[in-house]
C-alpha cells in the first residue's frame, strides 16, 4: 500500500507542479508557436553598434582592444569600402561601411555629424577623428585598452518582463 501510495504521489507531482507554476505559454499570449510576439524583452546588456564595431577589432582574439588595435581595425573597415583608394567616402559609401561594420546604414555617427568641413566627403581623418572620441569615451578605467565590460552598457530593467505598458499605462496598438 505505501509503494502505491509513493508511486501515486510520484506520478502527480509534475502535474501537480505544472498546475502551480504560471509560465505564459504562445497561445496564452495570443502569438502562434514560432512566431515572435511584439513585445520586446526587457534587456539588462545593450551594445552600442560603434562598440560592436570596435569589439570587432581585437585582432589577437584576447578579449581586449588596443589602441593598436583599433587604429588598425578602423584603418581596414576604412579601406574595405573605400575599393577606389580615393582616400574618402562619400555619404552613400559611408551608409556602406555603416552597415558593413555597426549592422544598420542608420547607426551613429551619423555622416553629417562625422564630415567636419562640410564638403560631402568623409575622409579617413574624419572618421578617425570622431571614432577618437568614442575610444576615449568607451575607456572608462583609462588604460589605453578597451575590455568588453567597457563597451556594454547594463541597465537594470525598469518594469517586469512582458509587461509592454507604453505611455500612461497603455498597451501599445
């Protein structure tokens, strides 16, 4: 009677468990199973795309970026799309390398804030100029070298996963 007995509660205790635990499901939260739903997980690690791009140049695989190393990496993405040697890009061309290296042609910074003179043509110069900044800025101990942890940016999630809420409490349309 007791083996019955044992044997009952352990054939149970998943359903009973699985009846305790509220987990949302695809077809609780109206999407189909493999389709994405609309709301977006709230995310504790964000990558600018600059900084994916300066990842990006760790050319000994040490998980750390020199500023050999980026100088060098910014030198190459330069030149991958700069196929006439003109020593320039221009604005479409830097869309090019835009979504070459940081993943979207929209990513910043944007062409008009990196042609300093104005002359529609962005210059190697010009793009090292603007990237010095983002490598100074990235540096946070200030040791010349860029680790992972410097170029993610945590940020604590600000509401529960899944709750979707938009302005004044509303759901998104």
């Amino acid at each position: 009677m007791r083996l019955l007995l044992a044997l009952a509660t352990l054939i149970a205790t998943p359903a009973f468990a699985q009846g305790q635990l509220s987990i949302p499901t695809p077809q609780q939260d109206g999407a189909q199973i493999g389709v994405s739903t609309r709301q977006q997980p709230a995310f504790t690690v964000i990558v600018e795309p600059a900084a994916m791009m300066i990842a990006a140049f760790d050319a000994d695989g040490d998980g750390k970026v020199t500023r050999a190393e980026f100088d060098a990496g910014l030198r190459r993405s330069f030149d991958a799309i700069d196929t006439r040697h003109q020593g320039w890009l221009g604005y479409i061309a830097y869309s090019d390398w835009q979504e070459r290296w940081m993943g979207d042609r929209n990513t910043v910074p944007s062409p008009f804030e990196v042609d300093r003179d104005g002359d529609n043509k962005i210059s190697f110069a010009e793009i090292a100029e603007r990237f010095d900044l983002l490598f100074t800025r990235f540096d946070a101990d200030k040791n010349g070298v860029l680790e992972r942890k410097e170029l993610v940016t945590i940020r604590p999630q600000v509401s529960g996963p899944g709750t979707g809420k938009g302005k004044k409490g509303r759901r998104p349309n």
